[in-house]
C-alpha cells in the first residue's frame, strides 16, 4: 500500500468516525429524553414509542439504511447519502439507549428520591441533582458497549454509497488488485476506536460500581 | 393567644389498597416539644410520620406545619409541586436506611439543598454546613463520600443535611434501627444534643430508655390507632391499656 492508499484509508476512517459520532451523540440524547417520556407513561405516546423501539431493534441496519434513503424522495425529500447514514444509525442506537436509560431509571433508589422530595426539591431539580448524575454514570457502561456496537454496524451505510472505512478498501483494491492489505489496515483502524471506547468503558464501570454501595 | 403548634394532626386516615393504615389520628406538637412515637412494628409509625411531610397523601383529615396546611393549597386544591416543596424544605426528615447522595461527598450532601433549593451562595451554604457537621463530630470527614463511613456516621451526616434547611420540625424514622449495636449511641447522643437545643422533634424509635429521657410526650400506636397519649413517665409507670403493659414487657424487660 502506498501513501496515497492510506490517504484514502484514513479518509475513510474519518467519514466512519464523524458518522458514527454525530449519530452517537444524538443518539444519546435521544434515548434519554424517549426513556423520561416512556417513563412519564403518557397514553398512545408510550405505546407509539414502544412500537418505535421493538421495531428499530428488530430492523437490521442495513435495512433500515435502505428505507430511509428510497423513501425520502418519496415522500418529497431529497436526502444526502451522508445525512440518510445519520439518520438510519440515530434510530437504530436511538432505540437502544433509550431503553438502557429506561432501565436506569427504573432501578434508581426510591430512598435517594425520599431524602430528595422530603428536603424540600421538586421533582425537576431532583432529577437534576441527585438522578441524573448517577444514572449518566451507571448507564455509561452500556451505552459505550451500544457505541462500539454501532460503530461495528455501520458499515451498513455502504449500501448507499458512503465511502466509510469498510467500503474504501474496495475502492483501494480495485487500484492495487491486492485486497488484503488494506482490509488488514481498516481492521486495525476499527480496532484502535473499539479499544479506545473499551477502554472508556472501564474507566465508566470503575465508577458505576463506587455508586453501586 | 396559645402558640400555634408546629405540627397539628387533625383526624387524620389512611389506607392502603383497602386495608386501614391509619385512622382517624390527631396529634399536636408544639414548638420545642420532643414527641416520641412508639408502637409495634406495621402499626402505622412510619406512615403517620410520612404523612406529615406529605411522602404519603392522607385519605382523609388535615396536616398543618406552623399553622399552614400541607398538601392542600387555600383553594382547597391539590398544592403545586412548588407549594408542596416549599412546605417540606420546613420539615427535616432523617430516614432509617440513611438515604444519602452516594454521589456527593459529605459536605456537598449537607450543601445541597441549601444551595439548589435555597438559593444560599456556596460560601454561606459551606459555612453553615461546616457548623453543623462540627455539631455532629463529622467535619473531618468533609471530603468522604457516603460508601467510606459507617452506618453512625452516615446518619449523623443526615442528621445535619436535614438540620441545614434551617427546618422548623425534625422527623427521624426509627433513625438507629439499621446500625450496629455499638453505633446507636453516637446517633442518640447527638438528638439528645438537639432536643437540649430545643429543636422540636417527632421521633419513632424502639429505643424505650432514649424515648422516656429525651420525650415530652409519648404517643403509642395500635393498629393504626392512638391508644394512649401521656407524659413519659406516666406511659412507661403507669400505663393506663394492657396492650402498652404488654408492649413495654416485651420491648424493656424490667432492669
Ligand atoms: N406503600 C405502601 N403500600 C402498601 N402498604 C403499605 C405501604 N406502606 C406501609 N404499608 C403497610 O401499612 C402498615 C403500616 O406500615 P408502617 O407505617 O410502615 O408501620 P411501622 O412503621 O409502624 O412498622 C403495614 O402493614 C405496611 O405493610
Ligand atoms: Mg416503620
């Protein structure tokens, strides 16, 4: 592999990594403001959000990475293939968090929530203060695992034409005719992200575990 | 004019799914008092003390906190979830299993709602909490946070989390009965300490020595009913029902 093929390589490799971040980081988000709402048990609007969530989790990436790109045109709009990825992997992970929130939430200490509302806080500054920070930290665990799942899926938006780090060893090959070097070299790529969120991961669970007592 | 009381309890019920809980229960503390609650265990002890701060809504009867109702706005409406906060930062409350913010250290489980619910700057919310955990011989520990201490220490730092809303009443629920043996008489001490500062307390325990020292009124529960009402030493000398007679058998064998 020459220097240009690795130009290509870590071109690769940023559209994987900005993709895959700006779905991650409204993913998060996301599926912490489902889990309150999903929490808040407001009829239809739960049940419609439970139907969102078993199908996103039901449907395989590459599925729905299909869906959003034919449909939208359908339905008047036009979308770039890169905005098409993002929105395919922010429902997906979307859907995941949120029910990993959910289950935060549902284990949260009813005393701390006593101590909280019995002290004088509302509802709001409670969930501010004392359950936010905690769930963010017992949570983090399972979404960093839900991240490097994402990240490992999301070769799924090739199928669109986006060329991430899986689908420029393709076009790398189709120059060099020799197609190991540079799925070798992305896989260590993948690697490096997925050990650096591992990595992350422990650092989230040392944390979880001192809130835990 | 008599004082108006800090807690008046009028005819108060409660029930849960069905079965009565509470009922028909009135109570006055006035200000400076010490009331102790005593009774069995499922005889309504908690559930009348967390009624008083509204933790648990009444069926029926009314609950006022220095002459102003809780729970019930004067429209005879359901509070607001600002009104009800606002009448609760004037109660403390101090839970059997502790219930600190395993995510603060000490100090800032003490600051907290003075600062979030207050609106106290953090140098004053720092200063006034420093001073109460010197009261309660924790201001060493200012920088732990809760997983580091021991059971007596962690409910004398509730002890002055709830102490630094500056409340007008302190609740304790049965505040000893999750510690060792060996730790109940460094969270005694320092309600005992309170109740000489003339804090006015409503205290359940199972302590009967610390009830009948530190009370100026002993209330027993029975299956949800108020079945004597008296100063301490008339209660453990002279009790006017059996079912007091039997209880103290049980719970202080004669020394
Ligand atoms: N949230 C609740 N839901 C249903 N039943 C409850 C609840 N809280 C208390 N009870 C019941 O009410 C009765 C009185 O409980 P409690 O006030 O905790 O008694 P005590 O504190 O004197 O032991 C018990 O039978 C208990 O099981
Ligand atoms: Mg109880």
């Amino acid at each position: 592999m020459d220097s240009s093929a690795w130009g290509l390589l870590i071109q690769g490799a940023w559209t994987t990594l900005w993709i895959s971040g700006i779905s991650i980081a409204i993913g998060v988000v996301m599926g912490l403001l489902i889990a309150l709402l999903r929490v808040a048990k407001i009829p239809v609007l739960h049940q419609l959000l439970g139907v969102y969530i078993s199908l996103a989790r039901a449907t395989p990436l590459v599925t729905l990475v299909l869906f959003i790109f034919l449909t939208a045109p359908t339905m008047g709009v036009n979308l770039n293939r890169n905005v098409a990825g993002i929105i395919a992997l922010t429902l997906n992970t979307t859907a995941f968090n949120a029910e990993i929130w959910r289950s935060a939430f549902n284990n949260f200490s009813k005393e701390q929530r006593e101590a909280a509302l019995a002290i004088g806080m509302t509802p709001w500054v409670y969930f501010r203060r004392i359950m936010l920070p905690q769930i963010t930290i017992t949570s983090l665990p399972g979404l960093v695992n839900e991240m490097s799942f994402l990240i490992k899926g999301s070769p799924a938006i090739a199928v669109i034409g986006v060329v991430d780090l899986t689908r420029v060893t393709n076009r790398i090959s189709a120059v060099t005719y020799d197609p190991l070097p540079p799925i070798l070299a992305a896989a260590v790529l993948y690697m490096l992200i997925i050990s650096l969120l591992v990595w992350l991961q422990r650092l989230a669970e040392r944390k979880a575990s001192r809130l835990a007592v | 004019m008599p004082e108006t009381a800090a807690v008046s309890i009028r005819n108060l019920s409660k029930s849960f799914d069905g079965t009565e809980v509470l009922r028909d229960v009135s109570l006055e503390v006035q200000p400076g008092e010490v009331v102790s609650i005593l009774g069995s265990s499922g005889s309504g002890k908690s559930t009348l003390l967390r009624c008083i701060n509204w933790l648990e809504q009444p069926d029926r009867g009314d609950i006022r906190i220095a002459g102003d109702r809780i729970g019930v706005s004067d429209t005879g409406k359901p509070m607001s979830r600002r009104e009800l906060a606002g009448m609760r930062a004037r109660l403390g409350m101090v839970f059997q299993g502790f219930n600190l913010w395993p995510h603060l250290s000490v100090l800032r489980n003490v600051t907290e709602a003075p600062i979030h619910v207050q609106g106290l700057s953090k140098a004053e919310a720092d200063e006034r909490a420093m001073a109460l955990l010197e009261k309660v011989g924790m201001a060493d520990k200012r920088e732990q946070y809760p997983y580091t201490l021991s059971g007596g220490q962690k409910q004398r730092v509730a002890i002055a989390r709830a102490l630094a809303m500056q409340p007008k009443v302190m609740l304790f629920d049965e505040p000893t009965s999750a510690l060792d043996p060996e730790l109940v008489g460094e969270v005694l001490g320092v309600i005992k300490d309170l109740s000489k500062e003339g804090y006015t307390m409503v205290l359940v325990t199972h302590e009967m020595e610390f009830a009948r020292a530190v009370s100026d009124q002993v209330v027993f529960l029975d299956k949800g009913i108020i079945i004597e009402k008296s100063h301490p030493s008339e209660f453990f000398e002279n009790p006017k029902t059996d079912r007091v007679r039997r209880f103290l058998e049980l719970e202080a064998p004669a020394v």
